[in-house]
C-alpha cells in the first residue's frame, strides 16, 4: 500500500493557536502604542486615487477644502503650484 506524499496531505486549521509554541519569547502587544499612534490609514476609491496620486497631492487638497469651507485654518503653507497663491502682475 502506497502511503500519501505530505502534498497530497490536508491540513486543516485549528480553532485556536498557541503563540508560546509558534513565537516562543514573544511579547504580546509589543507595538500597540507604537502601531496607535502613528497610524490612519484611509482607502480611497480608484477614481480619487487617480485624480490625487501622492501623499502631498491628497493632503493640499484636503488644506484647501478646509480653508475654503472655513473648518480649520491650516497648519501648512499650500504649495506653490496651487492656484490660491496670488501672483505678482
């Protein structure tokens, strides 16, 4: 009788794991404060990540909607590319 290469094996997952066994000395929870405060993260829909494709072009974007709608002053000068600067005649 021929035995089933470990391929052909299936492996089921268990219901629970136990992280002193797979991560033996491992803290839990190392990074929570860390991973808290420097993260926020937003998805954005393809049409809008086409139109804004850097970090800098969604964030003046965002300083513009709020200084038009009178929200919040912003805390960064928009860029000089933006057409809100005024130009020397």
């Amino acid at each position: 009788m021929k035995k089933k290469s470990s391929a052909e094996k299936v492996c089921e997952p268990q219901t629970e794991y136990n992280l002193e066994s797979l991560l033996p000395g491992g803290v839990q929870g190392k990074y929570v404060e860390r991973y808290r405060e420097g993260t926020n993260l937003i998805l954005l829909e393809p049409d809008i990540a086409r139109a804004f494709p850097t970090q800098e072009a969604v964030n003046n974007a965002l300083r513009l909607v709020m200084q038009l709608s009178g929200i919040a002053k912003p805390s960064k000068v928009i860029s000089a590319s933006s057409p809100s600067k005024k130009r020397a005649a």
